[in-house]
C-alpha cells in the first residue's frame, strides 16, 4: 500500500513551468530538494488526493486554513449562498459587520477589527497602527519568527546555520530573498526570543524610539518553538513598563491553540493581534484586530478586496463550527494520543524526540528531547536533516508533512482511527530508516 508514483505530478510540474514561475503558486510549494512540485487533485476532511490519485492523511491543513478539513459542506454551502447574490461588491455587508462583533466576542484583545486579505498585508497594518499610535518608527521582530514576506518583515527567517545570526545581543539583519531592499530594514531591530534580558536591552539601546514589539506567540512558522513560561508575560510587562504596543501574529495560532487563539491559550493579551489562515476555513481573509484606543489611531486601511462577502460568508460559517461543543477538547484528545504515540515511538526506535499539541498545532522535532528555546537552539541541536528524511518517507506512508519544519496541524475532520494509523505509519518509516 506504499505509494511509489508520482509521474502526472511531475508531468504536470514540467509542462507548468513552462509558463508557470518554478512551477508552482508560491516558492514553498516546493522544497530545493524536490525534483519536482506535488500536484494536487482534490481534498475531503482530514484526506487529501493527489494528481496521481495516491490519498494522503494531511497534517498541513493547507499551511492552516483547513480547520475544518478540506471540502467542507457547511462553508461550502455558505459559499455558495452568496455566491447568488455575488461575490464581490468592494462595500461594507451586515455579515461582515457580524463577523467583526463575533471575533471581538471570542479574542481577548478585540474591540475593534479591521479585515483584509492575506496574513502579510495584516502584518503591514498592524506596523502601522502600532506607528501611528506611539509616533515612533521602529519595530522589534524575533529571530525566526514569520511575519509575511514584505521587505520589513521578512528578515532574519530561513538560515541553516546558526552562525549567519551574529552576537545574540547584537544579532546581524539576515534578508532572505534577492531583490529584498536592504533599507527597509533601517527601523526593524532584530532581537533573539524567548530571552528577556536582551530584549529590555534592545529596548534601552533604543530609547523611547521603539513602536511595537511582534511575535508569533508559540513560534511556528520556521519551526515549533512554544514560549518558556513566564516569558509572554515578561514581555507585556516591558510593554507596559516603556508604553510599547504588543502585537500577537496569530496567523497560525489564531483559532487554533484555543478559539480566542494563543492569547487565550497562555493567558496573556496583547495590544493588537494578526490573524489570518484559519479564520475563513480556506477563503482568503486575514483580520487585525486590538483595543479601541490603539486602533483608533488613525491609520486607514486600504484593500479592494477587504471584507470580501465570499470570505466573510466563509469565515462565519467556520466561527459557527468551531463554537460548537467539545471541538477544542476534541483537539486536546488527538494530541495527547499523537504526542503519547510519538514519544513511544521515540523510545521503541531509540530515536530522540519532542512532541506536543496545543489545541490544533503541534509539533515533532528530532535531535532534541525538550522544546527548543529559540530558533538558533533549533537550527544547532534539532536534527532537520533526519526530519526531512522522514517527511519523504511519509509522502510513501501516505501522510503528507510540511518539509524542514516539523509542523502538525489537525482539522475537525481527524479522527482517533487517523491517529492510531497515523502512528502505525510512523513506526514503519522509523523502522525503515533504521535499516
Ligand atoms: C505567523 C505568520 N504570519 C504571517 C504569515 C503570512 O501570511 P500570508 O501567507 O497569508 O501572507 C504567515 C504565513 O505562513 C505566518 O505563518
């Protein structure tokens, strides 16, 4: 039952190229180490199938918006409810207006919400609402932490070696892509995480100029990385201490550690927030949302497409399913099975491990048998190269992985079977990558 063809997915990858750039719809679409981009035909739940017709048990959820797996009838009806009366009409709808009192109801930190379309351009708004709200210029943003992929905030993100970082105190700027204008990085200050005293350091060093402070709440994007305790909140109370706006980006862990998101999860709320992914069940939103008197500050917010009634229809149809009884404990129950299972497998295997769950995001990281501190900590000692040899291995189990980072993502749709088959699996890849 291994699957050992992928041939219409490499002939679809060579034909596209030829007028498709590398391929593919976005350059992690496909790893340097892949001959070819995998092409995909159609999902259902928690399965996915690809050109080739091979079905896979997803754990990327479609790099997260897939909360509630793929094809999903209830956002799909809700779809197609609106598509009758249009897709699009550039102004406000009462739906969208229910939208925004429904997150502000469920987010910690939400009094006010503004909309737009991708994770990125929310992460721009949320620079400037923090700018127009303190007069200043400069933004703290942690090593390793993603915060889209404009030229400000797409630093010091994919290395593979830790040296590239420089001093901790004094960490170098590390622009990740050709074309990246090294200018745009003059008012970012790049700072280690999960490291409170050279954070403070960075804020002296930075008198009464530094804006706001952004991180990924559980670090995930590059790598699974959650925070050690007491550092978040160690952080708003710097926040607080130097009048420094705090802002979560929960493009990841928005709905997923917990409905209110990672605020939620660890009890901490921050100034302002990003979410995107999950929101919209697979519909293309992203929202920032914080207290009124910081997002009253006066920084419009532009975007044809913001509050788009497609996205909206899907975003309230996927706020309805996850409020609905027992679905995060739900969650908790899957992981603690997949975290349990791994970790026996880890010892059956002889292989050192780490794995967790909180709500619907997760992790597995070889090499290291606690979580990582930071993402030179992962880059050192996690063992991506034997990860990535698993991912493959997976692609043959039937499982698709998200390649180098280690990343577990779960959907409503996952069942216990999953779960259970899900270890299966794994125990067969260990046992062949032994031999
Ligand atoms: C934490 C985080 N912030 C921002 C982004 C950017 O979102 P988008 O890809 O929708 O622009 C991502 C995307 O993966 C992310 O993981």
């Amino acid at each position: 039952m291994k699957h050992t063809s992928w041939e219409k997915s490499r002939e679809l990858y060579e034909e596209s190229k030829k007028y498709l750039l590398e391929g593919v719809g976005s350059s992690f679409h496909k790893c340097a180490e892949e001959e070819f981009a995998m092409y995909y035909d159609h999902g259902k739940g928690a399965r996915l199938w690809d050109a080739d017709g091979n079905e896979y048990i997803d754990y990327t959820m479609g790099f997260g918006p897939m909360i509630l797996g793929y094809a999903h009838d209830k956002v799909n009806a809700a779809v197609a409810k609106q598509l009758e009366r249009s897709s699009h009409y550039s102004a406000p709808t009462a739906e969208l207006g229910q939208l925004a009192k429904k997150m502000c109801e469920i987010i910690p930190c939400a009094e006010k919400v503004v909309f737009q379309s991708s994770g990125t351009e929310a992460d721009m708004y949320a620079f400037r609402v923090a700018r127009a709200y303190t007069g200043r210029d400069k933004m703290i943003k942690f090593e390793g932490h993603y915060h889209g992929w404009a030229d400000e905030q797409n630093l010091n993100f994919v290395t593979d070696d830790s040296k590239y970082f420089g001093a901790r105190n004094n960490p170098w700027k590390i622009y990740n892509v050709p074309g990246q204008r090294k200018a745009s990085s003059d008012d970012v200050v790049i700072v280690p995480w999960n490291d409170l005293e050279v954070l403070e350091q960075a804020i002296l060093k930075n008198d009464n100029q530094i804006a706001g402070i952004i991180m990924e709440p559980s670090m995930f994007d590059e790598g699974p990385i959650p925070p050690q305790p007491g550092y978040l909140e160690g952080v708003r109370e710097l926040c607080n201490k130097y009048g420094i706006v705090l802002i979560f980006d929960e493009v990841f862990t928005g709905f997923r550690m917990a409905l209110g998101g990672a605020q939620e999860y660890f009890g901490v709320t921050p100034d302002i927030a990003v979410f995107a992914k999950a929101i919209a069940g697979g519909f293309c939103m992203s929202a920032v949302a914080g207290k009124n008197e910081i997002m009253e500050s006066g920084a419009t917010f532009s975007g044809c497409f913001n509050g788009n009634p497609i996205a909206t229809a899907a975003g309230l149809a996927t706020l309805e399913e996850l409020q609905k009884e027992g679905v995060y404990e739900k969650f908790q129950k899957l992981g603690d099975m997949f975290v349990e299972g791994m970790t026996e497998l880890g010892k059956k295997h002889g292989i050192k491990l780490y794995a967790y769950m909180m709500g619907s995001l997760g992790g597995v990281v070889f090499g290291v048998d606690r979580p990582c501190v930071d993402v030179r900590d992962y880059i050192d000692n996690a063992d991506i190269k034997f990860y990535n040899k698993v991912y493959f291995k997976a692609r043959e189990y039937g499982m698709r992985l998200s390649y180098r980072r280690g990343r577990i993502l779960l959907c409503t749709e996952h069942t216990e079977e999953d779960i259970k088959e899900t270890i299966d699996r794994f125990d067969k890849i260990f046992a062949e990558l032994a031999e």
